[in-house]
C-alpha cells in the first residue's frame, strides 16, 4: 500500500521528534517545513494527500481552495482550538481533523503554574537569588485557601483545572454556555462569575461570541486585585482593556500563555529585534503580567499523545474515508455532528 503522503508546516525540532517516533512502521511520508502555512505557502503541499498544521497556520478560504486545487485531501489539525480554519469554507470541499485531547493535564497544571507563580512573586525571586540580592521587600503574597476561582469552561480542561484548586481549599465557581449536569460543580452567571471571583482562569474555545469576553465592561465588574489567568485563546481577552485594567490597578495580575496578536511573535526567537507590538511590550514590562508563549500543552506526554492521534486520524480517514476527529461548521458540538453524520460531515 502507498505511504500517505504528509506536510508538514510549522514544524518545530520538537514535533519532528514525537512524529518519527510515533511514524514507527513508516507508513507515512512526512515532509516537514517550518515555514507557516499561508496562501504564499500553499504551493509546497502540491503532491500531498494531507497538511498537517498548527495553531497559528491560517486556513483562509484562499488557502482551501489552493489545496484542494492541489489534491489535498484532509486537513489534520495538531490541536484541539479549530479556531485558525474557516471550517464553514472547508465544509463540502476538505475535510478538518484535530486531536481533541492530547494532556488536559498538561494545560490545566500550567495554568495552576502560572497562578501559583504570579501570586507567589516566584519569578522575581529567581530573578533577584541570582543575583545574590535576597530581600523579601514587595514579594507579599497571598493564600490560594480560602479564594474563590472562577473557571469559564468546564469541559475537558477546565473540569482538571477545577481538581487541582479544590485540592487548595478554593471555592470554585464556574459558567460555561453547556452547564455540566450532575457535575457537583456550582454554576453561576458570567456577570456574577465576574463580580464574585479572586481568579478566573478561561478554558472555553474561542468563537464569534467569546471573542473578547473580558472586555472594558467586563473587567469593570470583577473585584479589585482580581487575576486573570488565559490558557485558552488571546482573542478571548481584550488585550488594550486589559493592559487598561492593570494600569488602573483593577486587575492585579495576569498570566496568559497565549495573545490575541500572538501569530507572528509567539514560537520566534525576536530577542535580538525590536518587536512592534507595544500592547504585548507594555503587558510585558508589568510586574504583575507573566507570559509564557503558548507553552501550556507543552509536555512530552501531550506531544506524544498529538502524535499518536494526529496520525490515527490520518490513516483512519485516508484508509476508511472518515474519522470520529472529524469537525465541520454545522456543529460546535462535535458528538452531534459524528452521530448525525455517522463519523462523517459531508
Ligand atoms: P472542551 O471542548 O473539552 O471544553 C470547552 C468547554 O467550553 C465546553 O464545556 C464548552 O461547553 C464550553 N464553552 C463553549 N463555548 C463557551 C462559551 N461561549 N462560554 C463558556 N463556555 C463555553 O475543550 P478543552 O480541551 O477543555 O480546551 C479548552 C480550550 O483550551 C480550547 O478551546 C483551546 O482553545 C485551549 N487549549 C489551549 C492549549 C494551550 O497550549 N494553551 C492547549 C489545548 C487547548
């Protein structure tokens, strides 16, 4: 039987490795390119049955129709967030896999990472041990006991999130727009999550109505000091009201793993040029802002398991026409979709 044939865009030394390991019985003829893909990129896949692509590789409808112009088959997504495609645009000419879930652990720990950090002033004290300067002076924290956590999202992510602050003695409240029944977690509405929570922590996906869900109205809601923790999607975020919010010290601190400007910086090495983004630069020279760049689904368990899936999803569809990772337009709820579809969307 003829290997599949893959490219492989936006691929970094750490993809290569989980994907020859997971590629053990060679039945995949993987092209990897570190280029992005994009319309100007396209041309690259020609001959492919199938792209294998990233968070911030731009499937635009120009892009689908170049592929599917060049054979392209399927478009496997090495993530969860479906976000970057126009999945709309692809129904009915490519088909759009994704892994959707690979560690929810791995992005609910980094959250809690990221918090305890923040709160602990943990990164100013590497910084100042360092350099032999052991003063405690503006390092006060405060306890997690005892706080209350507003989680927006309690799917896969949030739910593990959730865990880990009860293991702390938080009192958790959440909304999310498909409330879990019988899930013992206490459901409030998105403005009372905002008025009542020490730290909220987003773990919903990003869509045309959670797009800039913490805005200037929203932030004017929370409690003073409030932190913010965004491992989901920068577009969820306002980021000019945010950096607003913590210049007007309402916000006190906020950790996000990921910037709704975040494509053409976050992956890059820019520490030797003069970055252009000055929302970002100024959320950087905060404090209390920690930035990690899209790192929370980081962990050789996570990476591992996107390999095994991504690659599953590729052979189940190219060898049966259809695959349970499928996602289509007609449904933000992928169940609905499968079963309707019997595993397939068109
Ligand atoms: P999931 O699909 O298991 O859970 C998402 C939850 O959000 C669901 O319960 C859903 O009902 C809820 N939801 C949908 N629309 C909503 C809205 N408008 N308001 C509130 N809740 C809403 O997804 P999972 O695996 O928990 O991932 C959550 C998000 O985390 C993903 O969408 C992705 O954007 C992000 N992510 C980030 C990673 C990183 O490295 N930073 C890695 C993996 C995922």
């Amino acid at each position: 039987m003829d290997k599949i044939r893959i490219a492989f865009f936006d691929a970094k030394d750490y993809d290569k490795e989980s994907f020859v390991k997971a590629n053990v019985n060679d039945e995949f003829d993987i092209t990897y390119y570190d280029a992005r893909l994009s319309t100007d990129t396209c041309k690259l896949a020609e001959g492919c049955d199938v792209v294998c692509v990233f968070v911030n590789d731009d499937i635009n409808p120009e892009v689908i129709d170049k592929l599917q112009a060049n054979g392209v088959k399927l478009i496997a997504l090495r993530c969860a967030g479906y976000n970057n495609v126009d999945i709309e645009y692809a129904y009915g000419k490519i088909h759009v896999v994704r892994v959707p879930a690979y560690s929810p652990y791995a992005v609910a720990e980094h959250a809690m990472a990221m918090l305890l950090t923040s709160v602990r002033r943990i990164h100013k004290a590497f910084i100042r041990t360092r350099d032999f300067n052991f003063s405690l002076s503006g390092m006060t924290g405060f306890d997690m006991h005892g706080k209350t956590v507003g989680v927006v999202g309690t799917g896969k992510i949030g739910r593990i999130f959730i865990d880990i602050c009860r293991g702390f003695g938080m009192n958790v409240i959440a909304y999310d727009k498909y409330p879990a029944v019988d899930s013992g977690i206490k459901y409030v509405s998105l403005d009372e999550l905002w008025e009542q929570s020490d730290i909220i922590s987003l773990h919903c996906p990003l869509t045309d109505e959670s797009r800039h869900m913490i805005n200037e109205e929203s932030i004017s809601k929370m409690k003073k000091g409030v932190v913010i923790i965004n491992t989901s999607r920068g577009a969820l975020i306002d980021s000019e009201a945010l950096l607003e919010g913590i210049k007007d010290r309402k916000v006190g601190a906020a950790c996000l793993d990921v910037y709704e400007e975040e494509s053409n910086i976050f992956f890059h090495d820019y520490s030797n040029h003069i970055v252009n983004d000055d929302v970002l630069a100024r959320l950087i020279s905060m404090p209390n802002v920690i930035v990690t760049s899209h790192q929370a689904f980081l962990t050789s368990e996570a990476l591992s398991n996107i390999a095994d899936t991504t690659l599953a999803n590729v052979k189940e569809f190219m060898r049966e026409g259809k695959c349970i990772n499928e996602i289509c337009y007609k449904c933000s709820r992928m169940d609905s979709c499968n079963l309707k579809h019997e595993k397939k969307c068109f």
